[in-house]
C-alpha cells in the first residue's frame, strides 16, 4: 500500500490531519478499525480454543487441526498484498467493507465443514481475507485522524488484537457448553454487521481522496528510498508474531489437554492475560507519544547522540510512514 514518504513533516501532518482536532469523520474510522480488527482477530482465535474438540469430531489428530491455523497465517500476506492494492486504487472504505463482510462470509462457513479437507480450504481462504484488516484499517485511521494522535490510537489499534482474543475466550468459555465449536463459528459471522457502521458513517480518507488522480510513489519506490525501515518493520514484526502465534495459539488446548483445565476455567486464564495485552498496547502507544515529544526536544536543543537518534528516527518514521 503506497505510504506519505515525501515532504516535511509538516506538509505529512498538514495532508493527514494534522494537530487539527478530532473530527466525528476521524472518529468513526478510528471505531471502525478497531473494531474491524477486533473481530478479525476474535474469528481467527476461536479455532484456536477448538482445536481438541474438532479434531474429535473429524477422527484426527490436533496436530493435523493445527495446519488449519497455518494456513491461516500462510495466506495473510497474500491478502495484505493484493487488498492493499485494491485500497490504493478503489479506496480504503469500500475494500474494508469488503474484507470484513468476506472474513464474516467465511468464519460461517467454517461452522459447515463437513470434513477436514473441507475446513482446511475455508481457512486459507479466510487467511486471504484476515491479511486485508489490518493495513486497509490502520491506513483509513491513521489518515483521517490528527498527528498527533498517532501514537495512542496505533496502540488502540493492536489493542483490539487482544481485544478479539479475549472476546474469544469469553466466548468459549461461555458458549462453547451450550453451542458447541460449530455453534461459535456461527457467531463468529456477526461481525459482518460492523459493515454497515462502515457504510453508514465512516468517510473515505481525506488523503487518499487528496491524491485520487495524481501521480502516487509506487510502493516499490517507497520500499527503495526507505529499504533500511522495511528490512527492520519485516524483522521485528516476524519476531513479534514468532513470538505471539507460537505459543499463545496452542496455550488454551496445552491448558486443556495437558493439565486437564475446563472450558470455562482456559477462557477465564486467556481472558487475563489478554487484559494484560491489552493495557500494554495502549499504555506503550501512549509511551509512543512522549518519545516522539521528548525525541523533538532533544533535536532541536542539539544534545543528541547518535544511538538515541535512532531510536527516536525509527519511532519518527514509523508515524510520518502512515499509510496513504
């Protein structure tokens, strides 16, 4: 997706909101994100606390149930990719609509899988449509809302991750005794509701209709005038999701096979450790802020060295590269 690279910062800010203040236009996109994101996320992780169940029902082993999640995470750059494409050219409201109605689409029909082969297409598929939540979301928030509210919204944002995880606990914790895991997948498809909020109240991004009809960067070009930042955004988001996916995928069915927990007694402990999540992502999108603050301070007074001057020119061009 082509990103707000040239310029000063202050003709960035003046194209992206700006210190202007919050506008109903900038909220709206900002609910709908999270939102968005929120339940992406609680769609992916409720297979996550079924895996056992499924597999039982299939006559397989959870290892094999697992490839479901895989693929998932395999096809997310595929989708990320080509509706991010889309979103350059057709607009970043109209692709979100789509990618949260098709994800929607999917998870109900993950509830009718008659076989694992079956369960396993769905899932790739829904893999496609998960990969266009986040980059098509964050580029309509960040480009309608002021500057200078970045960083606290960014940490809203991947809070919703959590958010979508903990409501997934919830869920199975709650309505897994009652539903069953097919009964939950048919809940996972509320979320196509959301697009009609989107419909009714989100704006398109001001900056993409700004620059509808001029000559854009590609984001090749982008990626060569700024390779070091890409090279590093790949690495450290590869090591975060490392990281998070291998364990926090298989955690509920280790606390439920290995240790014998019940269902209500895993979504009560991923529910904790989700709140957690939750708190840190916004409490370090805040944190996010007060660097930038003290970074600008410090490059004017003169007294920066160069290790703090790339910390604080990595959290700088992390905000100025908002998607447009």
């Amino acid at each position: 997706m082509t990103t707000i690279s040239a310029g000063s910062d202050s003709d960035n800010a003046r194209k992206v909101g700006g210190t202007s203040p919050w506008t109903k236009a900038g909220r709206n996109a900002a609910i709908a994100s999270v939102l968005g994101w929120t339940f992406d996320a609680f769609d992916f992780f409720l297979l996550v606390f079924v895996l056992g169940t499924v597999a039982k029902d299939f006559g397989t082993s959870i290892t094999e149930v697992t490839f479901a999640i895989v693929l998932t995470l395999a096809t997310r750059p595929i989708g990320a990719f080509i509706f991010g494409r889309a979103a350059d050219h057709y607009g970043r409201r109209p692709v979100l609509i789509v990618v949260i109605v098709l994800y929607s689409i999917l998870e109900l029909l993950s509830a009718f899988s008659p076989n694992l082969v079956f369960l396993l297409c769905v899932r790739a598929l829904f893999g496609i449509a998960l990969g266009g939540v986040w980059g098509v979301g964050s580029a309509l928030t960040m480009e309608s809302i002021p500057a200078s509210a970045r960083g606290l919204v960014s940490g809203l944002l991947q809070a919703g991750y959590s958010a979508g995880y903990l409501l997934a606990a919830l869920a199975y914790a709650f309505l897994f005794p009652m539903f069953g895991w097919r009964g939950l997948f048919m809940v996972g498809a509320l979320p196509a509701l959301l697009s009609i909020f989107v419909i009714r109240s989100v704006e398109e991004s001001p900056s993409w209709k700004l620059a509808r009809g001029q000559k854009k960067a590609t984001g090749w070009a982008v990626v060569k005038e700024h390779w070091g930042l890409a090279i590093y955004a790949v690495l450290l988001m590869t090591a975060f999701n490392f990281f998070s996916h291998s364990t926090g995928d298989l955690y509920p069915t280790f606390l439920e096979k290995d240790l014998g927990f019940s269902p209500s007694r895993v979504g009560t402990i991923a529910a904790v450790y989700n709140i957690g999540a939750i708190l840190g992502t916004v409490g370090f999108g805040v944190f996010s802020e007060r660097v930038a603050v003290v970074r600008s301070s410090l490059r004017h007074s003169s007294r920066c060295r160069s290790y703090p001057c790339g910390l604080f020119r990595a959290a700088q061009y992390s905000l100025r590269l908002a998607p447009s």
